[in-house]
C-alpha cells in the first residue's frame, strides 16, 4: 500500500486531534465535574421516595357522541377530540374533588400519607392531582391511567377509584345537562307553539281577507284556461292569415275562368264544389262507356252529355258562391280572433293578480311549516332527553384493570445515573471548550507558527520549576533527556538555517518576563560549546542580570556595563566557565540608564570584536514589552530567537512582539516553544521520546540495558 494511503488513514483530521488534546489537557477537570455531577445523582437516588404506579386502561366507544346545542342542533365529536376530552376530564378538578371525598379513601391511613396535616383543600388537590397521569395511545381508542404512591397498593386503589369516579361524575354531570336541557327544550317548544299558532292565524286571516280558501286550485284552473286561450288564439290567427292569403289570390284571378279559381285551397275544400266535381267525374266515366258502345248521336249518350254539362254549370256556380263566402269567413275569423285575444288577456290579468295574491300567501305558508318542523324537533329532543336523563354521556369499558405493582417505578437509577453522566460531560466539556476560546495562547507548535508566521526552531519540553543556577548545565548533567535533545534541535536548527554553517550571533528575547529566556540562551550556549565550538554568553539584560550568577556564582564586575562605559576592555570582562569551551560575558556594574549607554554604544563594534575571539555569540536580552533595549541591541545580531511560553503567553503580546524586533532590524528567524507538556507531545509534532511520557530520549532506556547476544 502506498505511503500517501497509509497516511490518510493512521492520521487524525485537524479538528478532532485538536479536539482530543483540548479533552486531554483538560481532563482532570472534565472528570472532577463528571463525578460531581454522578455523586449527585446518588444523593439524589438516597433521598428520593420510592415511587410505585398502577395502571388501568379503559377503552372508549368509538361511535361518534352527540349532544344537543342551545339552538337545537346536534353537535357531533370525533373519535380523537372525544379521547382528548376525556383524558383531559380525568384529571379535572371535579374529578379531583370526587376522589377526595371517597370513604374509602379518606379513611385509608396510606391516602396521602406523606402530606402534612393538617393540610388545606388546595394542598391536598395539588398533591392527589400530581400522582394520576393519563395518557391516549396513538392509533387506539385506549386510555391508560397511571397513578404512583409510596404504597402500591394504595397506587392501585387510586386507579381503580380513578375511573369509578370519573363515571360517576359523567352520569351526574349527564344529569345535570339532561336537565338543563329539558328546561331550555320545555321553554323552546312553549315558544315555537305559540309561534305555529301565530303563524296559521296570520295564514288563516289572509285568506279570508282575500278569499283564497282553494287559492291552488284557482292557479291551476287559471293556468289550464290560459293554455286553452293561447292555443285557441293561435290556431285563429293561423285561419285568419290563411283566408287573407285566399282572397289575395283571388283578386288576382278575377278576371279568369271560374275553374281556376279551385287553384285555391279555400274554393277547391268546399263541400258543394267537392260533391259536384265527385258527380261531374262520375258522369264523364259513365259517358265514356256509353261512347263505347253507341256513337255521340245516340240519344243516351247525349242525354249523359247534356246532363254532365249542367253539372259543370252548377260547378261554376257553386265557385262563384265559394268565392263570395270566402270574405265572409275571413271577416268571421278576424272576429273570433279578436274575441279569444279578449278572453285572454282577460284571463292574464286574473293570473297576475292571483300571482300578486300567492307571494305572501306562499311565504306565510312556509313560515307554518318551518315553524312546526322545529316544534316537531323539539318534541322528539324532549323525548330523547327524558330517556337518557340519569345516563352517562360517554362508553367506558375497562380493558385491562389496575395491578398491585411489585417494584418500584421512580426514581429510574440508571436513567438517573446515566443523566448524571452525560450532564457532567456535557457541563466538563462546555467548561473546557469555552475555557479553550477564551485563552489566548500559544497551546502547541502548530498553533504558534500558523499565529505568527515563523517556524518552529524547537519545542522545550516543561520542567519543575528551578533556578537558573541549577537548570544551566542540563545538558551535562542530563546529556539523555528530553530538554537536552530539545537545545541540540535548536542547535541543529540555528546550524543549517541561514548562511552555510548557521549563524555566528544569536540573540535571545521574549515577550514579556518569565518566559525562559535566560533559560534558552544559557543551554543553547552549552549545546555549542559541547559541540566544540568556542562560545561568549553575553548577559545584555543590564536591568535584571541572572547569567553571571548562574555559571560563575555570584555577578562579576567588570561586565557588559563596564566595557559599555568605557572602563574595562573585553578581556577584561570576559570568564571562563566550567563548561569547555564556554566563556561569560556579565552585565557587570549597576547601570542607572541601560536605555542611553546602549543607545550611545557601538554594539556592532562589540559583537564583531567578541567574533574575532569566539565562533559563536549568544545573547541574553531583556523582554521586549519590559524596556526598549532589546530593540537596540536585535539590529546587531545575525539571527533573533523570541522564546515563547505554551499556555501562558498571550498571543498578542507575543505578535506585538514580533513586530517592534522587526521594526527595529532584527532577523527574527524563528521562536522557541518552552514548557511545552511531554504528556502530549506527539499532538505537538515535537516527539522526545517513545511513549511521550518519560524525561527520556529515544534509546536512552537502550543505553543503560545490558548487552545481549543476536542470532
């Protein structure tokens, strides 16, 4: 598997490593909280009383009920609202009130016993109220009612007395609204009979008033002529227009034969000229049989001649007639038309009439009726009402009865319990986050180089707190430890970082005071000079000093001071150390003004006489924030070390820092993370030793170990 593979699977995200060393570094305290908050669920389980609750179910009749309004409708609840009614009812005050007036109950010793008497009315509802739950099962017409005591048979009493009660005041509460129902029923149906009298009188007078006793049956007779007149006058009209068209027809065949005349419908219908053509056809057939058998001069067939054609005159006369009483017909149609369209209009103002006489009519009829339909309703709800008085309104059925528990059901201890866990780990780490995003500092290696934007030149692990005098010469004194490995890293660092074989002058500084300046200085001083080179540890903190007392036991005059003034020479001020290779340059005498001499002085002048006789120089500086003359002293050095404490420096003050060295010309090459936690340091990215527990370096165990045979 490839390396990249590897590595993405064994490494933790960002996030949860930083969540993990926040829970490490505070976990004393996340514990602490942790265990308090455990032991007060055990004090709390100590005290609390034993609970133990029974539970009864009952199921409801899933017909819809129905009671009646004060306006005589029917209010009708669903199955859902009827369940929540109950439930609701089962622990209301009347309810409450029934239970605390049982005999059985009151004279129960174990009723309530933990109430102090005496104990007000309001007390002991409070009390009864808090140990009766109820509850609907989702989906089911059930209910279940759960009642807790210290004593478990009371529990169980207390259920079964629950539902005995609430049934009991169902049936007087159904009593109380039947008959107060029946007052309102008896009030209304007074009311609405005094309304359906009024209301057939008013009918009854109207009538009179009008003579529309069979007002109806006047309608329907009206209707029926006026179908009759309509169709009459229709049928009138349609002859009338008919003979006007006949005697147009007429006038315009005056002057022609009569026999064209039967052209018209009117003419040629007639009776007489009907029977005359009937007769005029039957002689012309008789004569052609005649005209067979004898010739034209025979005397029959004249005869027959001479009689067809007398017909034919009488024909011609009977079409003048026809004509002359065709404008008689037309003036008796236009007659009888104009008669029926008389008789009509006078039957339309009757209808109209009756019409005006039939809307109030209707509307005090329909009054009538509506008003002995709720009569009629009424009656039948005061009927209703009177069986069902007594019974009550809802259908209860127990489906499963109270049971005299065995154990207790409160206080759940591991309920308990496990809330007490989760609410100290919950409270440990909301402390300790919000403890992590209120300190602004410097926690690991990661943390300081993305805030500052330098690398990392090492990470000292953390130490018992000691003098300067005694941790100075850690590096001989505990060539395998943690902190030695750590200064040889920044040696190692400082060697390769910069121009070919590191830098000559190296200055030491801080933010602000007891950040291990000193400290770093003085070990990384020792790491050079074991590594062979030729070291001048020079103490330029003129305000506090340490570096003299610390390799040569007491401050040594001259010193930095002195050579700074004028009155010594470097040789002068310069001593050998214990240390191989390893020479002390103190502050010397007391400066009254450090700020003016060194500002006065030709430091660069100073720091290359010192490399003239040294390989390396090393710098003690006073804090940056503390005095200025750190700042005048960083332009001079080839390379500035800020010494940075974890978890106490605030990051401000460590970047303010930063930039008054670099304002000022210093190479700030890089910052030292000291009193760093070994416990955790592979979260730091800086690993001392196997286990990141021990003051120990890797294969120092190894060293000491007897040697051993390999195959």
């Amino acid at each position: 598997m490839p390396d990249s593979t590897i590595q993405k699977s064994t490494v933790l995200p960002a996030d949860a490593r930083m969540f993990f060393r926040l829970v490490m570094e505070r976990l004393w305290m996340i514990l602490a909280i942790t265990a308090l908050c455990i032991g007060a669920g055990f004090a709390y389980l100590s005290k609390a009383p034993r609970i133990y609750e029974s539970t009864t179910t009952i199921e409801v009749d899933s017909e819809q009920q129905k009671r009646i309004k004060p306006d005589g409708r029917n209010e009708e609840k669903t199955s859902e609202e009827l369940l929540k009614t109950i439930e609701q009812k089962l622990v209301s005050p009347p309810l409450i009130a029934a239970l605390l007036a049982d005999p059985e109950l009151v004279n129960d010793p174990d009723f309530l016993a933990d109430v102090p008497r005496p104990a007000g009315e309001a007390a002991l509802r409070g009390a009864l109220k808090g140990r009766i739950s109820c509850k609907v099962r989702g989906g089911t017409q059930l209910i279940d009612i759960t009642v807790g005591d210290r004593s478990p048979a009371m529990a169980q009493k207390l259920a079964r007395l629950t539902v005995e009660a609430f049934m009991s005041v169902s049936s007087e509460s159904a009593a109380k609204v039947s008959q107060s129902a029946n007052v309102f029923l008896k009030g209304e149906a007074e009311r609405l009979k005094a309304a359906v009298a009024k209301s057939e009188r008013a009918l009854q007078d109207y009538r009179e008033k009008h003579q529309a006793v069979s007002l109806e049956e006047k309608q329907n007779i009206i209707g029926e002529r006026l179908k009759e007149l309509n169709a009459k006058v229709t049928t009138a009209k349609a002859q009338r227009l008919k003979l006007a068209a006949d005697i147009a027809q007429l006038d315009q065949l005056a002057n022609e034969p009569p026999e064209n005349l039967l052209a018209l419908t009117s003419i040629a219908e007639s009776g007489a000229v009907q029977e005359l053509k009937k007769t005029i056809g039957e002689r012309e057939a008789e004569m052609a049989g005649l005209r067979q058998r004898y010739k034209e001069e025979h005397p029959r067939y004249m005869q027959a001649a001479s009689s067809v054609a007398e017909l034919k005159i009488e024909l011609v006369r009977a079409i003048q007639k026809a004509a002359i009483q065709l404008h008689t017909a037309h003036e008796a149609a236009g007659a009888t038309e104009q008669s029926l369209e008389r008789a009509l209009g006078t039957q339309q103002t009757l209808a109209l009439e009756l019409s005006a006489i039939a809307i109030p009519y209707q509307e005090l009829q329909r009054e009538v009726e509506s008003d002995r339909v709720l009569y009629d309703s009424v009656l039948a709800r005061m009927k209703a009402t009177d069986v069902s008085q007594g019974v009550s309104r809802y259908s209860l059925s127990v489906a499963s009865p109270a049971a005299l528990p065995d154990r207790p059901a409160r206080p759940n201890k591991a309920a308990i319990l496990l809330v007490s866990l989760c609410t100290g780990l919950a409270i440990g780490l909301s402390l300790a986050l919000g403890l992590h995003l209120l300190d602004d500092t410097f926690k690991t290696v990661d943390q300081a180089e993305a805030g500052l934007g330098l690398r990392s030149l090492s990470a000292i692990p953390t130490r018992s707190k000691q003098p300067l005098d005694r941790v100075r010469r850690v590096l001989v004194d505990q060539p395998q430890s943690a902190i030695t490995e750590a200064f040889r890293t920044l040696r190692t660092a400082l060697l390769f970082t910069g121009r070919a074989g590191g830098y000559r002058s190296v200055l030491f500084t801080s933010a602000v005071p007891g950040e291990g300046k000193s400290f770093c200085a003085c070990n990384y001083a020792v790491a050079l000079a074991l590594q062979g080179h030729k070291t001048l540890l020079i103490d330029a903190d003129l305000r506090l000093p340490s570096v003299g007392a610390a390799f040569l036991g007491k401050e040594r005059t001259p010193g930095l001071g002195d050579l700074l003034g004028g009155h010594a020479d470097l040789s002068a001020a310069t001593y050998s150390t214990d240390v191989e290779n390893l020479s002390v340059l103190p502050a010397g005498s007391r400066v009254s003004l450090p700020a003016e001499l060194l500002g006065r002085a030709d430091l660069a002048k100073l720091i290359a006489s010192a490399l003239t006789r040294f390989d390396r120089v090393v710098i003690d500086t006073a804090p940056v924030h503390a005095v200025s003359e750190t700042l005048l002293i960083a332009p001079h050095a080839e390379a500035v070390c800020l010494v940075v404490h974890a978890s106490r420096t605030p990051a401000g003050a460590v970047k303010r820092a930063l930039e008054k060295v670099r304002e000022s010309g210093g190479n700030v090459v890089g910052f030292i993370l000291n009193g760093l936690p070994t416990r955790s340091g592979g979260f730091y990215y800086h690993y001392h030793s196997p286990g990141y527990g021990n003051d120990e370096v890797y294969g120092a165990s190894a060293d000491r170990a007897p040697t051993r045979k390999t195959a």
